[in-house]
C-alpha cells in the first residue's frame, strides 16, 4: 500500500464555548491523490481544514508530513511546507491584473517599483505548464467566475503548493465549466499534486475523486476508496439516513401575479448595463427561478426588489399593485415580502446576537412580540424553540449567538425566519449555497410546502439540480438580460442550461414564441 504523504492524528479541537469541532478526527492523503472530504454542515470538515491550513490550532493532535511532525500556527507555516487552499469566496483583488493578484506578496522588483513584465512572465510560464489559460493582464473584475478560481489556484502553485484544498471548488460553475476544471485537476494529479476536494455534489466526487473521508459530528465515519462505495451509501453515511433530492411536486392552480417586473433597466456605476429591459411575474403559488453565473445580473435584480439598488433605473417593479421602486425593505416587507439573502454573514444574520434575537429581527416592531418599551421575552424564546426544532437547528438552544453555528445550521435560522411570517411573496438567493444535502433538502420541502400554501417564490440559484426540480417557470440570465424561459423545466437538460448561462445560446421572441439561437 502507498505510504501517507501527510497524516492528521487524533485531532480535537474544542473551542471556549465549549463546542467540541473535532472529536479525535484522523485523516491522511497519499501522494497524487484527489481526496474527497464530505459531511454535514457541522460535521467538522472545515474546522479540521483550517487547522491543516493554520487558519485554527488544535487543542490536541498531531499532524505529520513526509515522516516529520508539523505544527502549522498560520496559513504562512501551511504556505511554507507545499499546502495551499482555494476558498469558496475568492480572496483576489478586482481591481488589479490577474498578474498583479498572482505575485501579491511576493512581489518581483525592478528598483522601488513592482517589475510589472515579470510578474506577467511568471503568470503565463505557470498557466501554460498547468494548461490553466488566463490572460496575465485582464482586470481581475471583468474575469468570469471559473476564470477567477483558476487564478486563485495558479496563486497556489506559485507559492509551491503541493497539496491544495479546494473548498466547494464547483459551487458557482456551469456543467461546461466543471468539466473543464476536472480536466485541469487531472492535469495537476498527473504533476504529482495531491488535491483534497471539499464538496456537497456527490456525483461530482464520484467523477473526480481516488478516496474519500466521510465526517459526521465531529468525528470521521468512515475512509473509502471510491470504487467501493455509493452516493447512496455517502449521504447515508454523512446524514444517518437516505436522502434523495427529487420531489413530487403537489399539484398547484397559480393565482394572480403577486410580484410583476416590467421593463426594468439599471446602469451601474462602471456604465455597464447591469440589469437591461427585464420582464417577469410571479404568481401565487408559483415558483420561478432563475439561473446563472454570478455576476450576470442576478445580485442587481435582487437589490431592485429588496430596496438596495442605488442608482438610475427605469422601468416598474410592484408586489400586489404597488410599486416597490421607492421603497426600503422595511416597506416592502409591510407588503407581505420575505428575503433570504445570498450571503448569510453580512446579511442575512447578526453574528454577535442570539439565535432568538436573529428570528425576531424582521418583526419586532410588531405588537405581538413587544409591549411599548420592551419586549416579550417568553413568547420570543418559545417561538425560537418551536422553529430549532423544525428545522432541525444543531445548537445549544435560543440563547447562542448565531455566528457559533456551523454554515448550515446558521442557514436554516434564517430560512426559518424568513419562512415563518407566512409571506406573500419570499426572494429566496442562493437559499442552499454551502449546505450539506440533508440541510438542502429540508429547505426544498420548505419552500414546496410554501408553495402549496400559496406563497409566490422567486428562486435564484447557482445550483442547477436545484433550480431545475423546483421551479414551474425557469428563466435563465446572462449579460443582465433574460435569454431563455422554459415553462417545462423538468424537460431541460443541465448541458442545455450550460449553454445559456455562458451566452452561446439565446432565445429570441418571435410572435410569443421562443426560438433557440446558437451565438
């Protein structure tokens, strides 16, 4: 049997709360291997990550690599012994080249000054050898999504990673761009690199994957090679239980529109036209999703009808009649609006405060929950109760601050609120980015039974396999324009998709009808 290239012993880590990440984990990686890790939001998987990357130090444990005990107390110490990590969220500087990202730190001379031709030397000499193509000089915020992580992995590489850590590598890709990055991971076994492939697609870690390590609370579950185990067998593994994320949707008579956007054009601030000539409706119980890369549109939309868009705009935007153009969230939600932001550290929770204080951040305003001055405590925490154990929320009860929670659970808090106040219309972004599929599907029976209860669902999704089993109506966005709708969702294929999020597609509108046009 091949000999570990790196082993983790015994790993604990318990942090001052007293919350215990890491219960006696042990993990090793052969030499050129592509390893997956997998488990549930909280299963641990990142904790024990960050401290291979120095981001975290143990409370017990050992780590060898090549033979010799390592102690890694920042990312520095990781960087400096061949291990190098990709994030999910990009850490690349958007206003500067993709050569200026690469060598930041580490920056080649001439005098005083950065030898700006050597960096762009050194980028291309690295992209060529890993066939990782980028242009040395392209401006980091104009590169595309799949673009960005190939110049977060050549960042990498110049730093002398031989291992890398790739955290959700896939999340925000295309079917296309996917199969691409597999063949440039492929490339880098090849080299000898040895790839730990962090991720919640488990047909992907099928694809790509020599071995797995399944995690569950804490500890390890099992290591397998992956021609002897399952998908099945996986998320039975991770979630205790058999997951399957295709659904039976009830049969639902849409109502009237409850959101209508007509004509709705933004111009940023670059001059760009971010959003251009938008026209859709959501009606009563009736999802309708939207599809794309990031980047094209989707974060504008959502700020257009969320009160965040600032700027010149034209056209109408009005949930039961009225227009929201003018308003803030506050109104729009006394409109009978709830909002499950993309990104849940910034805007979706408040890190410092309690999980009861997070829920009853939306409506505390209302009589039910205050009298004058003050608050109803008791009433507050037993909503709280009622809604952890709903949505299954792994924590220590209603008083713990949000930000102690793992991403997934952290999640589930804010689709709960969000769910709670039987909304008219909920704007769902990205409502399972990052969470493990048992988390997943529960939020999907969630906005299915809203569905059902008449709630109107606008979805905006990354996640194709998502988008693709809950909506009714499907548009896909590229460029800030809508370019293909399908009112049969069921019946397009994920590479057809792919086709339309990366603008080689288009449909044009001829008589009411659309046609497929190859670009």
């Amino acid at each position: 049997m091949q000999p570990h290239l790196l082993e983790m012993r015994n790993i604990i880590k318990v942090y001052p709360n007293g919350v215990a990440a890491n219960r006696n984990v042990d993990f090793s990686l052969r030499e050129g291997e592509i390893h997956a890790v997998a488990g549930e939001n909280g299963a641990g998987k990142s904790t024990l990550m960050k401290i291979l990357f120095g981001m975290e130090e143990p409370s017990d444990g050992e780590i060898w690599l090549k033979g010799e005990r390592v102690r890694f107390q920042t990312p520095q110490d990781a960087i400096s012994k061949g291990i190098g990590m990709v994030h999910q969220h990009f850490m690349l500087v958007p206003s500067f080249t993709v050569a200026e990202n690469m060598v930041l730190g580490m920056e080649p001379k001439k005098g005083l000054s950065i030898h700006v031709d050597e960096a762009v030397r050194m980028t291309k000499e690295l992209s060529d050898k890993y066939q990782l193509a980028v242009d040395p000089k392209a401006k980091v915020e104009s590169l595309s999504v799949g673009m960005k992580q190939k110049v977060e992995i050549l960042k990498a590489l110049l730093r002398g990673a031989r291992i890398l850590i790739l955290d959700e590598p896939t999340a925000v890709l295309t079917p296309q761009e996917t199969e691409e990055l597999f063949k440039q991971l492929l490339t880098l076994k090849r080299e000898g690199h040895t790839i730990v492939f962090i991720s919640h697609k488990l047909k992907e870690v099928k694809a790509i994957c020599d071995r797995i390590t399944i995690m569950r609370a804490g500890t390890t579950a099992g290591v397998f090679d992956m021609a002897d185990i399952t998908e099945q067998e996986i998320s039975r593994l991770m979630v205790g239980r058999d997951v399957v994320l295709k659904y039976e949707k009830d049969e639902v008579f849409f109502g009237p529109p409850v959101l209508k956007v007509e004509g709705l054009t933004y111009v940023n601030a670059l001059g760009n036209k971010a959003l251009n000539n938008i026209g859709l409706s959501v009606k009563a119980g009736e999802i309708v999703g939207i599809a794309g890369v990031e980047g094209n549109g989707q974060a504008e939309l959502v700020k257009a009808l969320t009160g965040g868009l600032e700027g010149s705009r034209s056209g109408k935007a009005m949930v039961n009649g009225s227009d929201i153009g003018q308003a803030d969230m506050r109104e729009i939600r006394g409109l009978g609006v709830s909002y499950v932001p993309e990104d849940r550290m910034s805007q979706g929770a408040a890190k410092e405060e309690s999980i009861s204080d997070n829920i009853i951040s939306t409506r505390y305003r209302e009589s039910a929950w205050n009298k004058g001055l003050f608050l109803k405590g008791k009433q507050i925490v037993k909503l709280a109760e009622s809604l952890i154990e709903e949505f299954k929320v792994r924590c220590s009860g209603p008083a713990q601050p949000i930000g102690m929670l793992s991403g997934g659970n952290m999640q589930k808090v804010i689709v709960a609120r969000e769910c709670s106040t039987e909304p008219l219309l909920l704007i769902a972004e990205q409502p399972t980015r990052g969470v493990d599929i048992g988390a997943a599907q529960l939020v999907h029976k969630k906005l299915l039974e809203m569905r059902s209860r008449n709630c109107a669902i606008l979805l905006i999704s990354a996640d194709l396999n998502e988008i693709l089993e809950l909506s009714d109506t499907l548009y896909v966005m590229y460029d800030g324009e809508l370019v293909a709708e399908f009112d049969k969702p069921s019946e397009v294929t994920e590479e057809e998709l792919g086709l339309y999020m990366l603008g080689l597609k288009k449909q044009e509108r001829r008589g009411g009808h659309s046609d497929a046009e190859v670009l």
